[in-house]
C-alpha cells in the first residue's frame, strides 16, 4: 500500500499532468501541481477546474496548485515533470537548485514525449545532465497508449514505468496503480522513450490520410509501415525490439494515430484538409510534439543512416513545404520490396 503521507510534486498543469496529479491524489497521497501562470492556479485552487485543457472536468478539491516550485517539490519523495519537452532542460535546472545535495530519497520522473532539438536527447538525457546524481533516486519515462480525456473519466488505461533503476520503476508503478490505472515496469527506457517520442510523427501522417479522405486501408498500412521505422531507428539508437511491440510502441502507436484527442492527429487532420500550418500550430492552444519530434528523427536517420521513408515524406511536408499528396505519391510508387527487409 502507498504511504498516505508520502508527497509528490508535480510540476506542469496541462491536461496530461493535471489529470496524472489528480489521479494520484485519488489514490490517498498528498499531491502539489506547479503552473507558471497564476490565473491557472487560482482556478484549480477555487473552482477545481482547467478548462482551457479539459473544459468539462472537475478536479479533486484536495489538489493543491501554486506557482512556487520550491512550495512544490519541498519535502516530495517523487517529483513528476509533465512539461513540453523544450522546456524539460530549464525546469530541470530550477529543479537541481532546489534540491539539497547527498538527498537520494526523491525519484525523478517524467510524463513528457519527445526529443529535445538540436542536441536529439531523450527526456531521461536531459534530466540526469541537469540535476546532479547525488540528488535523486533514480529516473524513470512513464508512458503508453493514454489520453487525460479518458483517464479523468476512468476508463481503463495500461502504460509503463520505465528505468534502469527498477527499485525507483517500481516506486512509481506503486503510486498510480488503481482499478482503472495499470503499470508495468520496464528497464528499457531507450526503447519506451523513443517510442513515445516517434509515434507523435506517425499520428500526424495518420491525421493527413484522414482529412484527406483516406480509410481504414491506408491507416493501417500507415501504422503497420510506420512502426517498422520507428523500430528501426530505435534499435539503432540502443533499444531493445520488442519494446517496440509493447505499450509504449505499438499500443501508444495505434491511440495517437486512431483517436480524435490526439493533438497531433489532429493537427495532421487539419494539415490533410489543406490548412496552413502555421495557423494550425495557432489554433491548437497546445504544444504539438510531433513537429518539433519529426525534424530530430530525420536528422537522426540521417547520422545513423537508417531508412525511414514515411518519417522523411512527413519532414518534406512541414519544413519544405512539399504537397501532403505528393509525398503520398512518392511512397507509393517506391521500388517494390520484400516486407521481411528490416535493413536499409
């Protein structure tokens, strides 16, 4: 059983973390949320309520929200960033600040799906270069097929808990395990962060098919395809295979690239339908990780010289500006291969 009075810090209060806080604080701990806006706390404070992420939800009223993150993580045995991934490396160094040295007692842990630009690292990367070993017990990815939307309602949900450290993936399988909240741990967490990360890239071509008029033929060889290359790039990378196979690979794979409360898929929707993407980006009111996760991906393909034609044909499309139905054209009419291939 969780000890009721452990206490964890969340910190960033979109849809994703706010829920995950509000779960937790369902399962008997004591749970704080930081925010950078004021507005935003207030409201969870007084009206139990985030309606720019989640318009129709009401928070438990013993969560409590601030903007002082050294209020939040103060005394916390699990600090969990759900922040986008752009601002992991900053908040991890607030972080670092803050947390006295020689203090191994706290678990770091992150919720968030990407790959940082420029640099390519993964999310647990940037943590454990930005707060100091001595200050944590452990980093785990925890992550898989699961939207805020259908969790704030209980709908039954499995993702995982990854780490090298299996003492602190097992901490956090403890905290979120509920009737409708299954963790599995895992010590891949190559394997279980990239694949979060290069799924958001597969759910933007799975939108386009979609606002272009595409059925249930082309999402499936969509995903099918797309998961071939994920892995491909992934076990380059360092991750195990059949983590690809798992919750974080192909389970996260088929929500994001099937289900209307994906950011991304329906920002490919909107792309498919012929808008511009700037003024998609605009009107999503919410970071689309599956932009900024395609440019590093190709870039990454590109240093390991893995071939990743659907992920190309999508970077075409964003960053040069290349019509969504001739690059569609263009992976159709490839020289015709053996599915058995996995190499180049």
């Amino acid at each position: 059983m969780v000890a009721v009075c452990e206490r964890i810090a969340v910190i960033g209060a979109g849809s994703w973390g706010s829920v995950l806080a509000n779960t937790l604080v369902l399962n008997g701990l004591k749970v704080r949320i930081w925010s950078r806006r004021q507005e935003q706390v207030d409201e969870l404070n007084n009206l139990h309520t985030n309606r720019h992420y989640l318009a129709d939800f009401e928070y438990d009223s013993r969560l409590q929200a601030t903007t002082e993150l050294k209020k939040v993580i103060e005394g916390a045995t699990v600090i969990l960033l759900v922040v986008p991934t752009k601002a992991i490396r900053m908040v991890s160094r607030q972080i670092a600040a803050l947390l006295a040295p020689n203090d191994k007692k706290t678990v770091i842990a992150h919720a968030s799906k990407g790959l940082e630009l420029g640099t390519h690292k993964r999310i647990s990367e940037i943590i454990a270069e930005e707060i100091p070993e001595d200050r944590r017990n452990g980093i785990v990815a925890l992550s898989g097929p699961s939207h805020a939307e259908e969790v704030a309602c209980h709908d039954l949900t499995l993702v995982t808990a990854a780490s090298e450290n299996q003492e602190a993936a097992k901490h956090i399988q403890k905290i979120f395990m509920n009737e409708y909240f299954r963790v599995y741990t895992n010590s891949d967490i190559i394997g279980v962060e990239l694949g979060a990360a290069f799924k958001n890239i597969i759910a933007l071509g799975a939108g386009a098919l979609h606002g272009l008029g595409y059925g249930d033929d082309a999402k499936a060889a969509l995903i099918t395809r797309g998961l071939a290359e994920i892995a491909r790039l992934g076990v380059a990378l360092g991750a195990e295979p059949l983590t690809f196979i798992g919750l974080t690979g192909v389970g996260d794979l088929i929500v994001t690239c099937t289900s209307v409360h994906s950011r991304n898929w329906r920002a490919g929707d909107q792309l498919g339908r012929g808008e511009d993407l700037k003024k998609v980006v605009a009107n999503m009111g919410m970071v689309i990780e599956g932009i900024n996760t395609t440019k590093a991906a190709y870039e990454l393909a590109q240093q390991e010289k893995i071939e990743m034609p659907i992920t190309e044909a999508i970077y075409d499309v964003i960053y040069k500006g290349r019509k969504i139905k001739d690059a569609i054209l263009e992976l159709m009419k490839r020289e015709g291969r053996s599915e058995e291939e996995t190499k180049n």
